[in-house]
C-alpha cells in the first residue's frame, strides 16, 4: 500500500502530463525504472564496474578506448569501450572496487558481487527513493527496505560442506546460518555460499510457505509441487496465517507472548457499582455519600461472575429453566 499509492500517482501524472520531461527526467521512465530495480534485472546500458581498486589508465586506441584499473599489487583489468562512451573517470583517478566506469544505471547483481548486501541495499533503495522524489512522491525509506530485504533473503549453496544442503540449492538466509552455525559448534565442515539477489516475482513464489506461494501466483503448480513433495507449512509468515484465520506472529499473537502466565497473589479486586446490586441509588448520590473506609454498601466485584451467569449455570446443572 505505501509503494502502490504513490505509484499510482506516478501512472496518473504520466497520464496527464503526455510524458513531458520534468525537471530533466522523463516521467514515462518512472515507474519502469522502479519494476526493473524491484525485479533485479539488468538495466539497459548499465555502467561498467571495476572490480579492483587502484589507479585508472586510459589509452586512445583505433577501435575505441581501454580503460585498465591497475591495482596496488601490480593486478590489472582493462575494459574496451567505444570512443563515444560517456565516461565517469579520468586517467589517473583513484577509485575503489564497486565505482562505475562508465556513465548509466548499475547492475544490482554486478554490485553485489563486487560491494556485498548493505552496499547492495542501500543502492537499491536511493535509486527507488530517486524515482519517486524526482516527482515529489515521498514515501519512508522502511517500506521498501522491506521489500529490498526480501529480494536478498536467500543464499545459493556453492559447497554444501557437511550439511544436507545441495549445490545451486538456494536457503534461507536464516536457515543457512543456523545450519553452520551447528556445524561449526559440533566441529563440522559449514557450508558455503553467496547471497542471492532476486526479483520480487521470484522471490514470492521460492518463499518456504507454500500457502503463501499459492496465494501470489502460479496457485496450481505451486500446490502440485507442494502435494507431490509432501510439504507443510509451519506459518510462521503473515499471509498463511492470515489464510487460515489465526492470529498474525506479532505483538499478542506471538507464541513467546502468548504463552506468559500472569500471576498477581496481592491483587484485590476493583470496587464498583451497578444497579443491578443493592438498591436503586442514584450513582452521583452514592458516591458522594458513600465514605470508603466505613461505608458498607454493596459493591460489585468486578472480577466475579454476574448473578445471572451463576443462576444460568446452577439451572443447567439441575436441568431446571433458568432464571431471568
């Protein structure tokens, strides 16, 4: 709701102003920009990364440029670009691993290779952030970390080590460093691999609750995998929880909350009053009549059963008709 309600004020400027360019930015490129993040694909005319640090060297050549990053260690790595390339570097800049060469969105993936997953994070979110404010949409920078977090949720297992993992198998992020970190403490091999990125369509239907799953997309062939491989859902999500009715996992619905006992041995029951106990006084005249430390009028304790529910529950013991 946060994400689709300025989105939707994208897709109606985009209406009303024809596509015009505002302040520099085609508005057309909005929204699109915004599916081509969120989905982790590769952008069109994406920036060349360099995957060193070090020193840039760039040579005129014939056929174009080459740009070469020589790093400290004496380690090289060129890239041939065309003479007409808008380049984000000069010859002899110092740059770190990660930085663009060349001018143009960066490959999400190609990032997270080179810089990690906060690096990752963080550019995913200024560049979504980006779209929207070029239009002043604000929206809070959680609702789509949130999003961000789930596309960056699983890791692909390279070497299983000793645990039951497979290769290319992809686990959660959760799952995987539980699993290591058992191996590690009984003195076993860990596993190891890398974070994955995923475009929020493919990230929904790998999720581990199947009911969830089949609520996005793809209900049939989702269930089908679920009843051949005999899977369960252990609802720990919100969807699936929601599905069958029960209690979110948050707040009150939460099993560590639910479970707390309550025991107060020095608590004393609230007083009050009702006109269903003692006489027909008026509230106001009783109350200020009434002295606390002497008086002995009738009053209600809150936390024992009404009458009628004592009456109800004797008469349904006898058989007899209740009382009114």
């Amino acid at each position: 709701q946060s994400i689709g309600e300025p989105g939707t004020q994208l897709t109606m400027r985009t209406f009303h102003q024809g596509g015009v360019a505002s302040e520099g930015v085609d508005i057309t490129a909005g929204l699109p920009r915004v599916v081509e993040l969120f989905e982790a694909r590769v952008p069109k005319g994406a920036a060349i990364l360099s995957k060193l640090s070090g020193v840039v060297r760039i040579t005129e050549e014939d056929h174009g440029r080459t740009i070469t990053v020589v790093a400290d260690d004496g380690t090289e790595e060129s890239h041939t670009v065309s003479s007409r390339a808008h380049l984000e570097v000069r010859d002899g800049q110092e740059i770190i691993a990660g930085d663009a060469l060349l001018e143009g969105p960066k490959d999400p993936k190609q990032l997270l290779e080179i810089k990690g997953i906060r690096i990752t994070q963080q550019y995913l979110v200024d560049e979504v952030q980006k779209v929207y404010r070029a239009q002043g949409v604000s929206i809070h920078d959680k609702h789509i970390e949130l999003i961000v977090r789930q596309m960056l949720k699983r890791v692909s297992v390279a070497e299983p080590g000793d645990s039951t993992f497979l290769p290319g198998e992809r686990v959660e992020a959760r799952t995987y460093g539980l699993v290591n970190r058992e191996l590690v403490e009984t003195g076993k091999r860990p596993a190891e691999g890398r974070p994955e990125l995923m475009g929020i369509t493919k990230a929904s239907l790998a999720t581990e609750s199947w009911l969830s799953a089949a609520s996005f997309q793809e209900t049939t062939r989702v269930l089908t995998e679920a009843a051949i491989e005999g899977k369960s859902d252990k609802l720990h999500g919100l969807k699936e929880n929601i599905i069958i009715g029960k209690l979110i996992p948050a707040g009150t619905g939460m099993t560590t909350y639910r479970e707390v006992g309550i025991d107060a041995p020095d608590a004393e029951p609230m007083l009050g009053w009702s006109s269903d106990f003692g006489d027909d006084a008026d509230l106001a005249a009783w109350l200020a009549d009434r002295d606390p430390t002497t008086s002995t009028d009738t009053v209600f304790d809150w936390n024992a059963p009404a009458p009628s529910y004592e009456n109800g529950a004797a008469a349904e013991a006898t058989g007899e008709e209740p009382a009114v």
